[in-house]
C-alpha cells in the first residue's frame, strides 16, 4: 500500500484537530465531540492499517467515512468541510500529485491509496450501502473531489452576519410577512446586493410560486449563492452588477419585477448613487410595488439621544470581543477561511479588481432622508414596518 507522505498527513490532520480538542471560545461542543469522534476512528483505522488487515481495514473506512458523513450531514460541517479541504493543500504540499479535477483531501489520499490496490471494494465503500449514497455522502463526495461545499459558506455566511444584525431572521421573516400580506402569491423580486442570497434563499422557500433576481458586484458572492442556491429551480437568476450605476436595470432585460428587496447592503453606496437607484427602482417598479430595505438607517440630528443610544448598542454588540463572546466569526474571518478554499484565488482576484477605487461611503442618510428620497424618487409612501434601535425595515410604495 502506498502511503509515501503518511507522516505528514497524520501531522497535519492533528494540527487541524488541535483546536478543536483544546476547545475556545470559537470552538462549539458539537465540533469537540467530532473531533474526538474522529480520533478515536483515525487510530482504530491506523492500527488496522500497521496490522496489514486489509479487509478490517476497508471495513472501518467504510465506517469512518460513513460517521464523518453522518457529522457532516447533520449540519454542524462548516469548520470541518475547512479542516478537510485544509488537509487536500497539506497532502498536495507533501509532494503527492495534483489532480485537478479530482483532487482528494487528505483523508481521501488514504480512500485513494485503498482504492488503486482494491479497485471494486473502493467503489463499495464509495456508495452508500443503503441506497442513499448520493444525498447522504454528498458533501463527503464533494469534499473528496476537491469541490467547494457553497452551501456550508452560505450557512457560515448567515451565521457570521447575525453578529451584525441583532434578530436578523426576525428582520427577514419582518420583510417576508409584507411580501406575503401586500403581494399576490406570484410575484418577481429583486435581491439588491444580494451576497449570497440570503433574502433571495427566504423568498423562495416561504413563496413558492415567486421568482427572484439577484444582483450583486462581487463575482465571490455571487458564484457562493450560484454554488449554494442554483438557479433554485429555473425560479433565481443572479445578474453581477454595480448598483452605483444605473446599469443594472438594463441587465434585467425588460423583466417583470413586483418588489426590490434589500438587507444590509444598501449602506454601501454613496448618498448621490443610492438617490440615483430609488430613481431607478421608481422607474422599475410598477404602480403599488413594494421596496423592502432592511438595514441599520440611523436616527436624525433631531434625535441626538436616540442616535446615541443605537450607537452605544452597536459599538457593543461589534466588538470583536462580543463576536469572541457569542462564539460567531467576524466577516473578516469570513473572507480570511475562504481565501484558503482551492477555488477562493482567482476569484478573489476577480472581486479586487471589481472593488478597485470603491471605499465605504463616508455618510450615511439618515432615516429621514431615505424617506424623503424616495418619496422625490416617486414612491407614494415610505415608512419604518419593524424595527429594533437603527436596526430597522424601511417600506416604500411605488
Ligand atoms: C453585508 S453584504 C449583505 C449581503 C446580503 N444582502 C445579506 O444580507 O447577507 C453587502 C453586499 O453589498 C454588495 N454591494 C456593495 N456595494 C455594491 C454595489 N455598488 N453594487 C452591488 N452590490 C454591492 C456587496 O458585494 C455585498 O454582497
């Protein structure tokens, strides 16, 4: 059996696994009982791999890929499917060979090296003996392929941005609630800055007769929304575009579109550019549409005590050592464990070169001048419908 680089792999896999058995504050239960979980396996296996027991030893593979799969699946598999592809980059700095369009990780080298000896009981071992292997293992398949799991980064992604938006599901389900009592039950929705797709993930699942356009500027969070999401059934299209300009409308290719939905994104854009889209929307929009924008709009200089209150809230619950506190990642850890992902370098190269010379916007309207733009914007009414400090849902009827 060849297992040249073996060494290494088993130190880099204990490398991974430190953390997590050491446990800290980022360190969920859940992710420490797998951890152990997998030691416990990974040295009943190694002892059957010294033993020369092949066939025990393919038994207890099949059992350990099944647990692993088994953890996986049961959703808490963000840091792992990062430990896993982790270990691919370990294995192939060990000097094993590239294989681009299969490449394993480091616990699939061991599958592999398994496989070239015992060819049919590896493809044994590959499905799922219960018939479900597709669905069951497809993470683990995935993983083992080398491919991104898009739908753990928009998991991670929905975790890391609730550190910023206090009852984010709440504000969501607030927005959902509107679509659903001022909407017919087919509608077509715009996700303005859409990420990847979190509001576009919410409207699809609560209305299943709606369709979705998703636009963005960032081709990283778009292809992670694509990857997690699809074209959720021929009902989502993602369109990459810069809201700051007025071309995106011209994307739509003359769409239908019901209501523009927006969640903590708009903030982005210089005043002058986010007058200019309520503009557009306006134009978009047709009479009695709905434009949903969930966002922290802050208190007016009338409201000096109110716009200090929410600003002593918000330095608070920002603090990295609140993030530490609450166990939930930071969007720049986000960004950082990303960029280790196989795929992350071209299109994080991608995303500089879409960002160039764009900076945060050094103003912010306030709540009383989003209304009044779009009211000049053509909007007959707009109004706060949830809110929660300057964390809030704005609704502006065409
Ligand atoms: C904090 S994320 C929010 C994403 C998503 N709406 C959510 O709630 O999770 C802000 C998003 O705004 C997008 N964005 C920023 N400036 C933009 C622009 N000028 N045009 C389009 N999208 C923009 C970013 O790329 C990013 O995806």
């Amino acid at each position: 059996m060849d297992c040249s680089g073996c060494g290494d792999r088993v130190r880099a896999f204990a490398r991974l696994l430190r953390p997590a058995v050491r446990g800290g504050p980022l360190v969920r239960r859940s992710d420490r009982l797998e951890a152990w979980v997998l030691i416990v396996l990974g040295a009943v296996v190694a002892i059957a791999f010294a033993a020369g027991w092949e066939a025990s030893t393919l038994i207890l593979l099949a059992g350990l890929d099944r647990s692993v799969r088994k953890l996986l699946d049961a959703g808490r598999h963000r840091t792992w499917a990062r430990r896993w592809a982790r270990l691919d980059a370990t294995r192939n700095a060990s000097g094993h060979k590239r294989e681009r369009s299969a490449p394993a990780v480091a616990g699939g080298a061991a599958f592999r090296a398994v496989a070239n000896s015992q060819p049919e009981s590896y493809r044994a071992i590959g499905r799922d003996p219960r018939g479900g292997g597709r669905q069951l293992g497809g993470l683990m398949d995935r993983i083992r392929r080398g491919e991104t799991d898009w739908a753990g980064w928009l998991r991670r992604w929905d975790a890391q941005q609730e550190g910023y938006v206090a009852r984010r599901e709440a504000r969501f389900a607030a927005m959902l609630d509107v679509a659903a009592r001022l909407l017919p039950a087919s509608f077509v929705a715009l996700d303005l800055a859409c990420g990847p797709g979190s509001v576009s993930q919410r409207l699809l699942g609560r209305f299943p007769e709606a369709r979705v356009i998703a636009v963005d500027i960032d081709p990283v969070m778009l292809e992670v929304g694509r990857g997690a999401l699809g074209t959720g059934g021929g009902r989502l299209r993602w369109i990459e575009a810069d809201l700051a300009s007025s071309d995106w409308v011209g994307l739509l290719g003359g769409a239908r579109v019901d209501a523009a939905f927006s969640s903590t994104a708009l903030h982005w854009l210089e005043p002058a550019a986010l007058i200019r889209l309520y503009g557009d929307l306006s134009r978009v929009l047709p009479s009695g549409g709905l434009f949903l924008n969930a966002d922290h709009l802050p208190f007016g200089p009338e409201l000096p005590t109110f716009a200090d209150l929410s600003d002593r809230a918000l330095d608070e619950q920002w603090s990295d050592s609140e993030f530490a506190a609450r166990g939930i990642e930071t969007a720049e850890q986000w960004w950082e464990a990303f960029a280790d992902e196989p795929a992350a370098a071209s299109m994080l190269e991608q995303r500089r070169a879409r960002f160039a010379g764009k900076r945060r916007p050094e103003t912010r309207l306030d709540l009383d001048a989003h209304v009044a733009a779009l009211r000049d914007a053509g909007f007959r009414e707009a109004g706060t419908v949830w809110q929660e400090l300057s964390n809030r849902v704005l609704l502006a009827v065409r």
